[in-house]
C-alpha cells in the first residue's frame, strides 16, 4: 500500500481563486428576462425608429468581444442591445445606478458601473472578468455624447482589454440617434436611426498594431462606415424627391 502524500509546505503567497464553471453567469430567468426585453424593444425601434441594421455577418459566432460604436445619444445602449444577436454587456456612468428602480433595470439588461472620476478600476475589473467569460461588451471609445452629432477622438484603453483578455474588437457606426435625441434635448423624438456593424479587427492583427495605431484604426473604420451610412442616406433621399 502506497504511503500516504504529505502535504506540500505553504509557501506564504496566496494562490487566485479559481472561477467556478458558470460562475457570474446570469440565471436562466435573466437569460429569458433579457430576450424578451429585447423582442419588446427590437419592435418599438422599428415602428418609432425605423431602425436598419447591417453588417451582422461582421459580428463573431462566440466572443470575447468588444463593441465600439460613436456614442449619439442615449438611445445608443439599448438600440446596439437590440440590434446585436449576442446577449451584450455594456458600462454605465455610476450615477444611473443611484436611483434604485433605474439600477434593477439597467443591470438586469448587463449593465454594471464605471466611475467618471479617478481611473475607474473597478469597471475595467469587471470588463475584463466579462470578457474572459466570454461575453460581448460595448464601449464608446469617445468617452461621452457627441454634443454636435460629429464623432469625436477616440480615446485610449481599448487595447489593452483586448489584448488581456483575447477580445476581437468590432467597430459599429451609429446615424441618426444625434437628430432623434441629441444632448441638449430633454425628450426623444422620432426619426429614422441606422446601425452599422463593421469588419472585426482580430486578436492577431490587434497584438500587431500599438495602442495609438490601434486606436486611430478603430476610429478609421467607425468614420469610414459611418460616412458610407450616411452617402447611403443621402442617395435614398434624392431617390424619394
């Protein structure tokens, strides 16, 4: 009979915890709570919005994944929510989350908290550990609203929760959310909103490109299609007169 193994010495440093399987994953309740919503939502942008979406071949079958789209409006969150096929996650300034109905809802469709001030580690912690899991984040890599409907420099970040946590990036082109409800405005309106989801950018192309290169990339492709959405406009309007 074998003796028996003694047990190994400590050596003083704490090991990390592994994630249990399904760990922070959302409940089947959730899971059904999260499509019906977004059936419900799909149908009121369509007949308030007429919402049009393309590019969904653009999107991978399984994430990680980082949505990056110009950030127009409110209405950006869920109608990116709806328009992906993915369950999608995305960051809210903390000060939504203080009213406590609004913070029930909006986290039961994925959203968790970012400080504005000081670095905000505890949302890039929890991006990361989403992205990991293999979940789809969105991000609005301006950094806040367009206050005049252009899109504005991207700024940095992106890459580096790409590349810790093997992420392919999608860059999406938003049009029409600035004019249906732009910053200055209290109330919404109606209008006709267009969703863009443009070609990914890799994990391999993402390790060969550096911060500043990747990011110009990123801002390169979300204007290019953005311009291509709204010459498309542009050419249905003339059609229609």
């Amino acid at each position: 009979m074998a003796a028996a193994e003694k047990p190994s010495k400590s050596t003083g440093q704490r090991r990390p915890r592994a994630e249990q399987p399904g760990a922070g994953q959302p409940s089947l309740a959730n899971r059904i709570w999260y499509r019906l919503c977004q059936r419900v939502l799909q149908l009121f942008w369509v007949l308030l919005y007429r919402v049009r979406r393309t590019g969904l071949e653009n999107i991978p079958a399984e994430g990680p994944i980082l949505l990056t789209p110009n950030h127009q409006s409110h209405l950006d969150p869920p109608l990116v929510g709806c328009c992906c096929p993915h369950r999608m996650s995305y960051l809210g300034r903390a000060s939504l989350f203080k009213f406590a109905p609004v913070a029930w809802f909006i986290r039961s469709l994925g959203a968790f908290p970012i400080e504005r001030e000081g670095r905000g580690f505890g949302g890039i912690k929890e991006t990361l550990r989403r992205l990991r899991r293999g979940e789809v984040i969105m991000i609005f890599p301006e950094g806040a609203r367009t206050s005049d409907g252009r899109i504005h420099p991207f700024r940095p970040g992106i890459r580096m929760l790409a590349i810790r946590s093997g992420a392919t990036i999608v860059p999406v082109a938003i049009e029409g959310a600035y004019q249906a409800w732009p910053r200055w405005r209290l109330f919404p309106r109606l209008g006709t909103i267009h969703i863009h989801f443009g070609e990914p950018l890799l994990p391999q192309t993402i390790q060969e490109l550096g911060e500043d290169a990747l990011v110009e990339e990123v801002e390169r492709r979300v204007r290019r299609d953005h311009a291509a959405v709204c010459s498309r406009l542009t050419i249905a309007q003339k059609l229609h007169r």
